[in-house]
C-alpha cells in the first residue's frame, strides 16, 4: 500500500469528531481526557475545527450542529454506515449488502476515475451509494448522477455549476464534485458503487478545487446533501426511465461541448480537436480535423481545454 | 500544539487493533469493510503487526492472543482505561480520579522528564498510573519506581537491567524504559501520576533504545507486565515501608555509581565529575575534583557517561 503521511492535528480533529458524534454535547474537559492532550490544546483546536464544521463552543461545552453531523442521519431505505477515518468509501461498501451508504470524514486513499487521488480533507461529503440495478438503466448512471449533482447544487444552493466531460462537476474557479462508478456481479444481478466526493466546508488545498463554502461564503449543513441525495438514488431507476429528457439535461449542462480540448487516450497517446456531441451512452465526440473520433470515458485518462 | 506527521499505516494498524479489541476473533473480510481497504492490504498489514503483538491469522480470522491484548485486563482495585491513541497517557489521567490506570496503544505526544519527547511506537507498554500517596511516602517514588521495572524484568524475563540516574531502566545496549513522576493536591491530598514507557515488542527507532523483544528474541506478552505493575503500585506504600532496603537495592542497581559523567543542570550549565552517590531522597551527589556537589532530578536536563 503506497505510504502517507497525516498530520497529529488531523488525526486529532478525527477523534473529536468521533466523541462529538457519539454524543450530543461533549464537555471540553471531558474531550481533554478523552484525547490526552492539554485543554488549551483542545480549545485550539476546535477552534480551527470551526472553519470546516458546524461546531459551537458555549459555556466549555461542544456543540456539533445536528444538520451538519452526518451520525445523525439514518436515510429512509437504505442500511446507512458512518465512519471518521476509512481507506475508501468505496472499500467500506464491497463488504456490505446493496442498499447501503457510506460516509466517512476522511479517506485515506480515496481515489477517482482510474485510481486517481482523490484528496478528501476535512468538511467535505465524501459518500458511496451501493444499490442493484438493471444493466440497461446503470448505463445511464454516468450521465444522470452528474445531472442530479448540478440539480443539487442549483435547488439547494443557488450555484450554477457544470459539467466537464466525463462526469466532473465544476464551477468557472475550480471542480467542486468527482464521480466514481463501479459495478460489481453478484449472483447474476448487477450492483453498482455509485461514489460521489463532494468539496463542502473544506478548503481543498489544490489550485483547481473548489467548495461550496468558498462559493456561498459560508458554511453549509451537510446533511441536507447526504439525504437529498439518498432519496435521489433510491429512486435513480424513476429519474432514468426517461433517458431522453436526461440527456438534453447532460448536454445542456455540458460545458466541455463545442471546446478545443485536448484529450490523454489510455494506450493511444493524446488526441486534440474540437468536441461536437456525446452519445446516448456517453461516448464523447471529438472532430480532430482529420476525422471524428468516438471515446468512451474508461479509455480517457485526462481531458484538458485548450 | 507542535504538529507531528504519522505515516497512514500506523493508522490502519491503530484501526486494526481497535476491531480487535472489541471482539475476540475477526474475520479478513470484516476488517477490510472496517477499515475501508482491500483484502489483500489488510493481509500485508497483518503481517507487519505481526512483528509487533502476538497476533496470529488462523482460515482468514485475525486473533489476538488474550495475553498481549490490553482491552482484556481489569486490573484488580484500578479502574482501567485502555485506548488506542491519545496524545499523552499522562494527560488522560490528568481527568480521571484517583486509582485510574491509562494504558495506550500509541501516544501521539508522549513525554518524558523535562517534557522530553517520548517515542511510543508500537507494541511498547505505555501506561499511567494516578493514586493518592502521603508526601513523606511520594519522595521515595523515584527510588522505588525504578527498583520495581529491574525487579519485574529480572523475574519475569530473566533481564538484567540497572538503573541510570535518575529513574532510566537500561541494559548495555540502551534504554528499555523510562519513568515521569508528577503530582497535583487536590482537596489537600496528593495525587500522584506515575507514567512508565517500557520498550516490549516494539522496535525503537533511536540507535541508544532496546526492546524486551530485542533482548530476548522473542515477542513477550504485554499482559503480565501491565498485571505485574498494577498489582506492585497498588501496595506501593507497603514496597516504601523498608526505605532503608529499598535504597540499598536502588544503590546496588544504579549504574551510574563511581561513573564520571558530563551533568546538564538547568540554569547552571554542564559540570563534569565522579558520581560518588545518591541521597536517601535520590539527589546525586557528584565530586568535580573541587567540591562536592548535589544535584536534584528535577534540576538535571541531562546526565551522560564520560
């Protein structure tokens, strides 16, 4: 397993959250014990905390703001798991039975389309969906989930952002939302990992992120997304079934359409062009000038604007 | 708080320890849904631990030999604490009421005299000890203290240890435990928090430290030291009673006896000279050739061997 470093605040922080969500209000003292560090310790760094959580301090008690504590949620429908520290969201669910969410705080090595890192620092929604769903209906997953996304982020939000192709949800400063899908057999029925990182209250630390509370300037309850989008998901076959409408959604919300892109095909080097559609499935369509190249998101490892 | 970096393995292993803790025998499977990491990664994690607690894996279950397992202990007369990480096992007890014990897994901020960082790696011993103690019994703690770790590891583990002043258990080959002693008065009656960090199965890092495992090649069971401990420092007074015994014996054990040594004394500078002994309240009385001097521990940064 590839080595990383986190930091003791992190850690920390992790732990805070784990007595927080055990119970309502935590007493400073009593976390002071709990961690082993000084009070003033702890003071400070719930302090820092308040930058990415709904917490209040109020006469040396703790508060976590229920909206914003994602323990304390329990989505109608589905077997709902809630961790501080895990490797993967995705992990965590190749255990469990379909129907199930997972939540954590913190991914160790979260990870996005072909394996790549996907940084999950602290106050985001970092979240999987395991459901069973028919072949021809999953399909479409790589195209309604960043639409349901952009929905989201408009009904709830007031925050226009798009999609870059295949399925980043992005604003004009910066990616706000990654997807990552994956199916798995099991007796004959398809199920799929549907996981969704979505940047929050965190500060993402990379140049090209950005987070709903860097948009809206200021902090949001998170678990308003957690249970917006579980009562999507539960009913993903419904918001599918008319994959026409769907798609007209997808393409309007498109912004990687008519741009100069350039495109890193796994196996087959970079392909630059102008891009004119996308298909049902969500093939895109890229005119190189010398003809029209059809590539589908598993063989796209990176696509940049030109 | 001074940041600290932790490489991500120590936690999946600190993770892996905590589900062991909470059942007797856990499956492969499960601590790879745990934790939120592949199988085949939890395996190679497993292993590693294996060169640091007596953990076996038996038709893909994960056990944890009762004996080196510390959540299982309740040491008669102590109400007992046992976490997996904490900043200091000290600052746990800082909260819990007399006859408390904390025994931890990992400190992230463990300390020695003078606030001396502590490395508490895993697989060592570190634990607390918080009781009441008449003051004309507590000034012999330094003294005792170290008698009873040379005892445990003569008896027990047939090791020859001795003592460097003040209170650092070493072989030839470095340092195998260390020993903080602090005090607080509450409601008029002393409290005493004694902190002992003893190097069993782990592998120190620092070039001058040794573990039980090193000295006797084999992985100890970390039970009987935490047993052997509670059960002394639960009598502790009865141990004092004979002083004038318990100082020959500390005198026999002190290594540092008749040694020239370089002596850091704060606020004062280096002094070099012969140690020619130790008051009956463990003061060190060093010849420089031109006086004789008396030095406390609590006034000595440092002592080294010339």
């Amino acid at each position: 397993m590839e080595q990383k470093l986190l930091d003791s605040k992190t850690i920390f922080k992790l732990r805070v959250l784990e007595e927080l969500s055990k119970r309502e209000v935590v007493d400073l003292d009593e976390l002071s014990g709990e961690l082993g560090v000084q009070a003033t310790e702890i003071s400070a760094i719930i302090d820092e905390m308040r930058k990415n959580y709904l917490i209040r301090v109020e006469d040396s008690s703790v508060i976590w703001l229920a909206g914003d504590n994602p323990s304390r949620i329990k989505p109608w429908g589905w077997s709902y798991i809630y961790k501080t520290i895990v490797g993967s969201t995705m992990h965590v669910a190749k255990r469990l039975p379909s129907w199930s969410i997972v939540v954590a705080e913190y991914q160790v090595h979260g990870y996005g389309r072909h394996g790549k890192e996907w940084i999950s620092d602290l106050g985001g929604v970092w979240i999987t969906f395991k459901f069973p769903l028919e072949e021809q209906i999953a399909q479409y997953l790589p195209i309604a989930i960043p639409v349901i996304l952009c929905e989201l982020f408009k009904e709830k939000f007031s925050v226009d952002a798009k999609i870059k192709w295949p399925n980043d949800i992005v604003v004009n400063r910066g990616k706000l939302a990654g997807i990552i899908i994956e199916g798995e057999y099991y007796k004959n029925r398809l199920h799929v990992y549907a996981g969704i990182g979505i940047n929050v209250n965190n500060d993402p630390k990379l140049e090209k992120a950005v987070s709903l509370k860097n948009i809206t300037g200021k902090l949001v309850p998170r678990n308003r997304i957690i249970s917006y989008l579980s009562g999507v998901m539960g009913r993903i076959e419904k918001y599918i079934e008319n994959y026409k409408k769907l798609q007209a959604q997808y393409l309007e919300l498109l912004e990687t359409l008519g741009r100069r892109v350039a495109v890193l095909v796994l196996g087959d080097g970079a392909i630059t062009g102008k891009v004119i559609g996308v298909t049902e499935t969500g093939d895109l369509v890229v005119d190189t000038g010398v003809e029209k190249v059809k590539l589908s998101s598993t063989e796209v490892y990176e696509l940049k604007y030109l």
